[in-house]
C-alpha cells in the first residue's frame, strides 16, 4: 500500500478550501487504498463528506504536485550537496521555498552544463573588478591607469583592459539576472500590471485565412483581466494565431521603471560612481534580454495552463448538458438504479 506524503498532504491542506478531514480521508481512499476516482465519488461520500469527483480529481491533482514539488526540492538540495555548493543560507532559502519557480529560479545559477561567460570571465579573474565598477568612485579610464596589470596580464591573457571590462559586466549582468528577490518582484509586477500584445507578422498576408485573426492585429490587453475565465478564449484564438505564423505575441511592461527599481534594490548609491554609465548598461541588458525574456515565457506558459483548464470546464459542461437531454424526447422512462455496493 502506498504512503501518503506528510510534507505534500501539508501544503495540499494550506492549497485547498476543503475541511482537511475531507482531503485526508478522500487522500486515504485514493492512494493508500488505491480507490479510483468514480467509486469514492459514488460509494465512499459519506467518508469524504459529500466529495464529488471533480472536487476529488482537483484533491488528487494538487497533492500530486506538491509531491513533484518536494520530489524536486529534494533533487535540487541532494546535487548542490554533491557539488559542494550548498551552503547553511542556501540550503534555508530553498527550503522555505513555496513555489517551483522560486526554486528554480535558486537552482538556475548552478544548473548550467555549459559555462556562460560571466563563469568565464570569474575563471578569468576579473570578480573583483565587477565588485570594483559597483562601488568604486573612480571612471573606467581611472580604474585602468590603476588596475591594468591586475586585470590584463599573461595569466589571463586578456589583449586590453576594454576585454576586462567586457567580462566585468558579464558577471554584473548575471548576478542581476540571478537575484531572486527581484525576479520574484517583476514576476508579480508582470501579473499586476503588464500586458499582452499581439501584433500582424511580416509575411501573415501570404498564408491562406490570415484575416480571421484581424481583430488581433493591433491587440494589447493587461494580463490580470487576460487571466480571467471569461477572457481565458481570447489567449487560445492568440496562441493559434502564434502557431500558424499570423500573429507575433510580446509581453509588455515599463522597462524602464523596472531599470529603475533594479537601481535603487541594488546600486543606491549609483550616482556616486565613476562607472556609472556601465552599470546602467548592465542593468538594462540584465532586465531585457535575460529577465524580462524568461518571465514572459512564464506568463505565456501560465495563460495558456489556465486557458486549456477553462475551456475543458467550459467543454464537459457543455457535454453535460447534451447527455442529460430526454434520450427519447418528451416520452416517459422508468429508470431503476439499485446502488448496489
């Protein structure tokens, strides 16, 4: 008989709106005694409460993935071990984690199989020179008159300090990307306040029937009414729209307000130093192309996740409705169900 998982049943219990007597016992039914999903709803109510099988599938689905979650927390904390990386702080954050993308996004710096170049430019020995152009009063030409032989010498083999500067910034811009805290706050600033635009691809006109999706053309709409049951058709026309190469979809959102909250989180203090203008470059890049990017994707992801789960509710009401209409008409049948056990 399988074992029900504490950790999982816990964060199943904090999820759900149903009494946590219900959720154990119908967790009981189906995975200890391996019950299916139909015999609990039509024999075991008065063990669950009433329990329907839609509320049983939804009980079912939600520990399932607490059990993934806590299956992959477990992964994540066991090969940082093995690769000495884990420390006393690390391991804390991980654990107070409560959504998978919170873990990902703590996993993603010691994830990559290929080094990227802010690893390459740490191998290099230029960490102290990003550490340099965050705090330092002194300008880049200043920092070279001091620091050429530090950072371009035949150990690294760097041809001038412009190279340095170049790996510098690499690891500025991947410690931006790699901060948790922020990729948590744009993540529920893209929710809040972003938008979804879709724009007439270059070549649309050339594909046969491109004009049913003219009414998206020239389409935004904010992402918290896009969300929404009733508009949850309107990013499936969208995405069939992606799909046969018609429409272009972006996720838009005040980059540079978001530049702006990145500078004030981590560089206060910005107009005090001499590479000013570098930060900020390292900045916008860091926003654009690597967070911004990737937490459209999730967005995208999402929508399409709660647009999929709309329109089968939407589907199975309809069937029902169908199914339950007078199989012989307006003739009258006598049906006998004896609910034999």
């Amino acid at each position: 008989m399988s074992e029900i998982n504490s950790v999982a049943l816990n964060a199943t219990l904090k999820s759900l709106s149903f009494k946590p007597g219900q959720i154990t016992k119908a967790l009981s039914l189906l995975i200890t005694e391996k019950s299916t999903v139909p015999f609990v709803a039509r024999y075991r109510k008065e063990a669950t409460g009433g329990l329907e099988d839609i509320e049983l599938f939804k009980i079912l689905e939600t520990y399932n993935d607490c059990v993934q979650f806590e299956d992959r927390k477990s992964f994540v904390l066991e090969t940082l071990k093995k690769q000495e990386l884990l420390t006393d702080d690390l391991q804390k954050k991980i654990l107070a984690t409560t959504s998978l993308n919170q873990l990902e996004d703590l996993y993603a710096p010691y994830k990559s199989k290929q080094k990227t170049k802010a690893q390459k430019a740490i191998d290099l020995g230029l960490e102290p020179l990003a550490e340099l152009l965050k705090v330092s009063s002194l300008s880049p030409s200043e920092l070279e008159a001091k620091y050429l032989k530090d950072f371009v010498n035949e150990k690294n083999k760097l041809k001038s300090f412009e190279d340095a500067l170049v790996g510098a910034s690499d690891i500025i811009i991947e410690q931006i990307s790699n901060h948790t805290e922020l990729k948590d706050h744009f993540r529920h600033q893209l929710w809040g306040e972003g938008s979804l635009k879709s724009e007439k691809r270059k070549n649309a006109e050339d594909i046969q029937g491109y004009l049913k999706y003219k009414d998206y053309f020239e389409f935004e709409q904010p992402i918290a009414t896009l969300k929404l049951a009733k508009n949850n058709f309107r990013y499936l026309a969208l995405r069939r729209g992606v799909l046969e190469k018609i429409l272009s979809l972006s996720v838009v959102v005040d980059k540079e307000k978001s530049a702006q909250y990145i500078q004030r989180k981590l560089f206060p203090n910005i107009t005090e130093l001499g590479s000013q203008e570098l930060v900020l470059k390292c900045i916008t890049r860091s926003f654009n192309i690597y967070i911004h990017s990737r937490l459209g994707l999730e967005v995208k992801a999402e929508l399409k996740k709660l647009s999929d789960e709309s329109a089968i509710e939407i589907f199975g009401e309809n069937l029902k409705n169908l199914l339950l209409q007078p199989y012989l008409g307006q003739k009258a049948v006598l049906g006998i169900d004896p609910g034999v056990r």
